[in-house]
C-alpha cells in the first residue's frame, strides 16, 4: 500500500501542484474575471462525472476482483469495452453542449469582462478539453484496480508537468490570452487519453478485437444504478458552493472563490492517492473475507490521510492571508481572499474523513447507504449555505460549508458503526485519531501565529514565516503516523 500511494502521491501531487500553478497563474496573469471563467470550467469539469453513471467506479471494482490473477477475466475486458462506446457518446454530448452553452452562462454576469470572455471558440476548446476527460478517467480507473498505480501514475506526472510546461509558456513567452490556455488543455487531454489507452494494452487489459457485452452491462446496472446516484448527488455537492456563490457575487469575487476552492480541492486530491489505493485492496480484503488485511488497509490509509491533509489545512486555516499576500501583489485582490480561507479549509479537513467509510460501502456493495446521506446533505446544502450567507453576511456565512462538511461525515460514521463490530472499530479509530490530531495541530499553529508577530518585508522572509509552521508540523506527524510505524515493521 505505501509504495502505490507514493505513485500516486507522485502522480497525484504534482497533478495537485499544477492545478495550484495553473489557477494562480490564469488569475494573477489574465485576471479575476478570466479565472471566473476558468472556475465555470472546473465546476463543469466536476459535474460532467454525472455522465459516468458510476461506470469507472463499476469497472474498477470488477478489475480488482480479478487482480491476483495474471489476467482480468474476459468479461471484465468485455465489460470494459462496452463502457468505452457508452462513454464516446457522452463525450460527444459534453463537447457540443459546453460549446453550445458556456458563452451563455459566462453572459449572464452581464457585465464587459463578462462580454470579453464569451467566446465560442474558447468554449469549444473548452468543450473538447472536458470531453476528453471522460477516457481518462476510465482508463485510470482500470489500471488501478488492476493494482498497476506506478504505471497509471507516471501517466499522471508526466502530462500534468506537460500542461504547466505549456502554459506557462503560453502565458509569460506568447502572452497568450484563456483561449490559448484552453487550447493547451483539450491537447494535453487528447494525448494523456491516448498514453492511458497504450498502457491499457501493454497490460493486457485493452484488445482492440474485444466486444462489447451489453448483457453484462445490464447485470452491473444493480451496483452501477446506486453507484450513479450517489455519484451525481456527490457532484452536486461538491460543486454546490460555486454554483451558490455564483449567483450571489460578481464575476472577479466568483473568480477568487473558485482560486481559493481550487487551493482546497487539490488538499483533497493528495488524500485521493491513499484513497485510490485503498479502494482496490479493501474490496480484495472484504470480498474474501480476511478483516485482518482490512484492518491494517484502514489503519494504513488513515494515517496517510492525516499526514497529507491535516497539517497543510490548517495551516492554511492560520497563514492564509500571509499566503495570499504572496501570491497576490494586489493589495485589493488579496484582501478579497480573506473570508475565503478559514471556512474552506476547515470543511477541507471534515471532508477527506469520509474518504474511508465511502470506500467501505462502495467495497461491500453499499452505494445505496452514500446515495442516502448524500441526499439528505443535498436538501440542507442550499438551505443552510445560501441560508447562512444571506442571514450572517458572505464572510460569516461561508463557515455553513464546515458545518454541512461535518454533517455529512458524522453520517458517515454512524452508518459505519451500525455495519457490525469490525467496522465500528474502524469507526472509532478515525474519530480518536483525527481529533487527537487536530487539536494538537490546532494549538500549535494558534501559538506560532499569535506569539511570533514578526513583520516579514522581502518576500524571502514572507515565504520563511509563513512556511515553518508547516515544515514543522508535517515533519512530526509523517514521523509519528507513517515513518515510525514503517521502520518499526522493517525491524
């Protein structure tokens, strides 16, 4: 488990690093109203997973059934082929529906930066990028529930540092406009789907001689049918606050939010890398049986969870507007940010929790339990945010996303623990871990801020303020959760 999620920690984090790079670079270089538009990109990006009805979920788990064996069964690879022709007609809806529709939607904010920016070719590009996201994820999701993460992962690394490459050409050497970067973006897609497709094949998990099995397709339909629903429900959500917020600010302040959110998104994607590992070895684990193997998986995955999240959310938690005042040489812009960093990263750090028991209920076949909770936060989401903003004001109103984060994990946890007495052990292990941690997190961090109130001048001194609290804190507790536990097992 720790040599895969360290591929995907590879794959991943510079994945993560690129997205914090791209979306500071389209906001400082182009803009706040451009990276409005961007941030309408990404929550497209996040919702077009509605689409996938649950099938790269479906596919991975029938490929991790099959992992111990040299090949995946041919149904396996017969139901693969048959999600890859579905998925092409969803592209193409994807792609003609954005290029349709996303110069209407960036018009609705009716102001001229608005206007600039309501291009159809840059909606088109836009379109094609989006579309080709869906074979990425496909394709991913079969190497990794055939346990090959390092192979999957070096795909990742590579086109990831490929579109920073690119775009920060694009940007500082042709001062190119978000058309172009869009353009960067459907090609690096492309290619990024086309290297997937070749490892698929040299893994011999790909034949171009295969058929589609639409019977199988229909035997997969009770799994996929709840799958689908908690998938689109869990979209929603975690798309809910742009969608909100953007009905109630301008473009710039819209553009800001979706920076920030990116920020947040990307700690979560770190917490992916464990979570993506985990996923295959806990079905493998439940399906024969063996609680001892899904014991060490949950120990295993949750303490890289804390170590990757915990110490770099709360740390934005405390020295985000010393980070802001870093990236933004805009006093104005950077002031903008302020309400933004508490609330997110603090619902940053409830949300990664859920990460385990969603894994669980997707491994014993349980999607419709997700479905369930996810439904309910759902009906509360609008109530309680829109609510909260509009009753407490924008900045007080934004801490409803940690309280609606903490609903959604204490439900998660509660149906854990009525699964049975393994997984309420499991349960009880997440909460005791996680809160032990960030309480001493917390406390540090509040002491370092308020006791040294050094005034940082060269940005050398604002970058070594703001980033020793951190290399501290992720520095003891990687050594107390994941390095000492290993060099006590290598012993």
């Amino acid at each position: 488990m720790l040599s895969n999620t360290l591929a995907h920690l590879g794959g991943r984090g510079l994945s993560a690093i690129v997205g914090f790079v791209v979306t500071t670079l389209v906001a400082t270089q182009l803009g706040a109203a451009a990276m409005g538009v961007f941030g309408i990109y990404m929550v497209l990006q996040s919702l077009m997973g509605i689409l996938d009805g649950g099938m790269s979920t479906s596919i991975n788990r029938a490929i991790a059934i099959d992992a111990p064996k040299e090949q995946p069964q041919a149904d396996s690879l017969r139901l693969f082929r048959t999600y890859e022709l579905v998925l092409l007609g969803f592209a193409l809806i994807i792609f003609l529906s954005v290029s349709t529709f996303m110069p209407w939607i960036v018009s609705q904010w009716e102001s001229e930066s608005a206007k600039q920016l309501s291009s159809l070719a840059l909606a088109i590009f836009a379109g094609l990028a989006l579309a080709l996201r869906f074979f990425q994820t496909l394709y991913q999701h079969v190497l990794f529930g055939a346990q090959h993460h390092k192979s999957a992962n070096t795909v990742i690394g590579f086109f990831a540092a490929f579109r920073a490459t690119c775009i920060m050409l694009v940007l500082f050497v042709f001062e190119g406009s978000l058309e172009s970067v869009f353009v960067v973006l459907a090609i690096s897609n492309g290619l990024e789907a086309l290297t997937f497709l070749a490892t698929c094949h040299a893994k011999k998990l790909w034949y171009f001689q295969t058929r589609p099995s639409w019977k199988r397709l229909k035997k997969t339909v009770s799994f996929m049918a709840p799958v689908s629903g908690a998938t689109i429900i869990a979209l929603l959500l975690s798309q809910a606050d742009r969608i909100i917020i953007g009905h109630l600010v301008s473009l710039e302040q819209f553009g800001l939010y979706s920076l920030v959110a990116s920020y947040a998104f990307g700690i979560n994607a770190l917490a992916y890398a464990p979570g993506n590992v985990f996923y295959p070895t806990i079905t493998h684990a439940l399906h024969n049986n063996d609680k001892q193997a899904a014991a060490e998986a949950v120990t295993r995955t949750l303490n890289l969870i804390l170590t990757l999240v915990f110490p770099v959310c709360l740390w934005a938690f405390f020295y985000g507007p010393a980070i802001g005042s870093i990236i933004f040489k805009d006093a104005a812009t950077a002031i903008m940010t302020l309400p933004l960093w508490k609330p997110l990263f603090l619902a940053c750090c409830l949300n990664v929790l859920t990460i385990i028991p969603f894994k669980i209920f997707l491994a014993q076949n349980r999607p419709d339990i997700i479905f369930k909770i996810n439904l309910i936060i759902l009906f509360l989401y609008p109530l309680v945010f829109a609510g909260g903003i509009s009753v407490f004001g924008y900045e007080k109103g934004l801490f409803a996303l940690p309280a609606l984060a903490g609903i959604l994990f204490t439900s998660f946890l509660l149906c854990l623990q009525h699964r049975g007495e393994t997984e309420k052990l499991f349960a009880q292990k997440i909460i005791f871990k996680s809160t032990g941690l960030f309480v001493l997190l917390f406390l540090f961090y509040a002491a370092t801020h308020v006791f040294i109130t050094a005034t940082p001048t060269s940005l050398i001194e604002q970058l070594l303020f703001a980033g020793w609290p951190l290399a501290l804190a992720g520095g003891i507790t990687g050594w107390f959760l994941v390095l000492a536990p290993l060099k006590k097992r290598l012993a």
